[in-house]
C-alpha cells in the first residue's frame, strides 16, 4: 500500500496543477481584456481632449474605464504571478515524488529481450 501512496498524491498534484493552468488562463484573458479597456478609455479622453466627440458621460466612461482597466490589470497581474508560483511550487513536489518511487526495468535479463507475459515472445 506505500508504494500507492506517492501515486495518488501524483495524480491529486496533477489534478491541482490542471486547475492552476485553468485559472492562469483566464487571468491571461482578463489581463487582456483590461488592456484594451485602458486603451478604450485612454482613446476616448483624448478624442474628447481634441474636440472630436465631447460629453460629460463620455468623460466620465472613459475615465471609469482607464481606472477600472488599471485596476482588473494589476489584481490579475498578482494573481497570475501567485499562480505561476503555485505552478512552480506543484511541479517541484510533483518531481520530486518521481523520484522516490522505485521504479523498475521489466525485461527478461537472460535473453536480454523485453517479455511480454501472454504474448508470443518468440
């Protein structure tokens, strides 16, 4: 029952480490997406500044946006940084639980050919 022990908590890394990427994913998309949300706003007000298109809604949207784009950004840069840190920190216990499980060759070291039980070896 040891040996299942290292196995299992492989596979619940592995598990963890899939749900990680998920969540780094989506902080890549939202990070995007604030990206063009700063540069919407930051559009918008210079547009207004120019004269072209002017309203005090359209100021203040585009203002609402530049700070809401900044702020998504920099919560999303912090969690994908906290989450390529988990990544980091999985994968490290992952190898290492690797490493401590015996693993051994199967072969017939007589003949020097692998065997494969219930197959014509032959």
């Amino acid at each position: 029952m040891e040996e299942d022990d290292p196995i299992d908590e492989i596979s619940r890394i592995e598990e963890q480490l899939e749900e990680l990427a998920e969540v780094s994913e989506r902080c890549r998309k939202i990070i995007l997406v604030s990206k063009a949300a700063i540069a919407g706003g930051a559009t918008l007000l210079l547009v207004m500044m120019l004269g072209l298109f002017g309203s005090q809604v359209a100021a203040i949207g585009s203002i609402a946006m530049v700070i809401g784009g900044i702020v998504s950004l920099g919560s999303n840069v912090s969690t994908l940084r906290q989450t390529m840190a988990a990544i980091s920190a999985a994968e490290d216990l992952r190898s290492d639980l690797i490493s401590r499980i015996d693993l051994r060759v199967v072969g017939d070291s007589a003949s020097g050919r692998d065997q494969i039980p219930g197959v014509g070896n032959g």
